[in-house]
C-alpha cells in the first residue's frame, strides 16, 4: 500500500492521485482505442496466416506501449518533481481554505487590473500614513508644549535673577 497515507486521501484525494487517476485513465483508452480488432485489421494478411502469433506480437506491443508510456511519465515527473508540486500545491489550497476573503481573478483588462490590485494596498498604506501623521503631530504637540513651558521657565529664572540681581546691587 501507502504507508497508511490511503485514509487520509480518501478523504479528499491530493493531486498527485488525481494526476496518477488521469494517467491510468488514458492508458485505458489508449489501450481501448488500439483494440486487438483494429490491430488484427490493420494487418489482415499477417492475422489469416497466424492469428495467435498476431495475438503474441498485439499483446507484447500494448504491454511495450504501456511501459514505455509510464516510464516517460515516471521520468517527466521526476524531472520536473510533481510530486513536491503536487504537494505544495495542496497545501496552499488547504491554506487558503481558510481565508475569508476571495482569490483575485484578472479581468483581461491591464488597467483595471492593476486598479483593483493597487487600490486597496494605497488605500490601507494611506491609512498608515495618515496614523503615523497623527502620532507625530500628537508628539510635536507634546515637544512644543514643552519647548513653551520650558521657555517660561526660562522667563521666570531670568525674573528671578534680575530681582537677585538688583536687590543684591
């Protein structure tokens, strides 16, 4: 078997058993569609004179065709490692599963496109903007209302030492 992988397939088969399905569905109307008639038909002479070698040599081509088909595919999915595709694949599916808001789909038209994917990006950074204005303005507030008492303070020491300065002369 699977390792035990099967009852969690079943479940909801992954795409590299969906992909594995489709391969051995073709091969079936592959098969199918060279049948055994229309090979014996296609060699008609050959058939009335040893209908079982015909036979003999049918099977071997069909069970030939069919390795070499899997192995190809074998050698396409390694190349190109589908099963880690497949894999990943699913797994963003099954992310995404969870996300409230829907997929993005173009609608041919660049533009618009672009639009609708910006807008809402400048929208929340302008949101941010605007939020990050608002601390600093609040924090400039603070440092001049600061600045302002500290000049007060300044005004009042000066005061002071102007009333020291002449009661002392």
């Amino acid at each position: 078997g699977d390792g035990g992988a099967g009852s969690a397939l079943s479940a909801a088969p992954g795409r590299a058993q969906v992909f594995a399905t489709v391969v051995d569905t073709f091969l079936e109307k592959l098969v199918a569609a060279g049948s055994y008639q229309r090979f014996a038909s296609c060699y008609r002479c050959f058939y009335k004179l040893q209908p079982q070698l015909t036979r003999s040599i049918y099977d071997q081509f069909i069970s030939q065709l069919q390795a070499s088909i899997k192995e190809e595919i074998q050698e396409v999915k390694n190349e190109g490692n589908l099963e880690g595709l497949f894999s990943s694949l699913d797994k963003i599916v099954e992310e995404a599963k969870d996300r409230e808001e829907p997929a993005w789909r173009p609608s041919g038209i660049p533009e618009q496109d672009v639009r609708s994917a910006m807008v809402p990006y400048l929208l929340k950074h302008r949101s941010y903007l605007r939020r990050v204005l608002r601390e600093k303005e609040e924090e400039n507030r603070k440092v001049a209302e600061s600045v302002l008492m500290g000049r007060d303070r300044i005004a009042e020491l000066q005061q002071l030492i102007q009333a020291h300065k002449q009661a002392w002369q």
